[in-house]
C-alpha cells in the first residue's frame, strides 16, 4: 500500500538551495532518507520509533531560514539521524512530532520515561533521561 507523502524536501547547501543529493520524504507512517546520486541509499525509519526530535538552527543556517532536526530512533540501522538543512524547520518539526505522537498511539508504543515516570536512568542528576541522545552543535 503506498502512503501519501505529507512533506518532501531536499538537503540544501550553499546560500540555502536544495543543490545535494540528499532527498526527504514523509508519509503518515514513515520517514524516507534517499541519499547519492549513481549509487542511491534508502532509509526507511517507522515513525512510531523515533524517540525523540531537537530543532538545531545555528546562525549559518537562520540567515537563508534554514534548520537541522535531529532524531533519536530506536531503530537499530538507523539509529540517532539528522535532516539536515530544510526549509521550515520549525514547522516540519512540529507536524513530524504529531505524526510521531499519532503512530505511537496508534501502535501502542509507549515510552520507557511514561511507564517509570520519576526514575533518572542515565544517572546524571537532571531528570532528563537523554541517555547520550542529544544534538551536538558540531554535528552540523
């Protein structure tokens, strides 16, 4: 069954055009990275995986109104991934978390910080259980 893709976009370099051979795709179950340009890659990430979304906008990036979301995946083959360099960033961010939201419901998944809420599994004091999933700005 083919979805309907709900938003696509492509990695942009220079001065913020799409001139890369990165592609995105999202449907309301999944998440398509196509990377290369002779010898093609295909990501596929189930929506209802990904864990975690962080909107990183540096400054080289805001200028031309541009951002990288960064997502924490329980996918093994993916793992942690960033789209890189898109175009409203603040509102694919915002409609990707909904979407992740619905799938999660739907599939009934839940999280582990919803099944043990008030535990600190990653030990550093903050409450925040990132367990080494965040952003960093040099990944970008």
């Amino acid at each position: 069954m083919s979805s309907k893709i709900l938003w696509s976009d492509r990695k942009r370099i220079i001065f913020g055009l799409p001139w890369s051979f990165t592609k995105y795709r999202c449907t309301s179950e999944k998440l398509v990275i196509e990377t290369g340009l002779l010898s093609k890659k295909e990501e596929e990430i189930r929506l209802y995986r990904i864990l975690d979304v962080t909107l990183v906008r540096p400054l080289s990036q805001r200028i031309f109104g541009l951002g990288t979301i960064h997502c924490c995946s329980a996918d093994k083959t993916s793992g942690d991934f960033d789209i890189k360099r898109i175009k409203h960033p603040g509102q694919v961010k915002d409609a990707l978390s909904d979407l992740i939201e619905e799938q999660r419901m739907k599939k009934r998944v839940y999280s582990r910080e919803s099944m043990q809420e008030g535990h600190d599994h990653d030990n550093d004091d903050d409450d925040d259980d990132d367990d080494d999933c965040g952003a960093h700005d040099d990944d970008y």
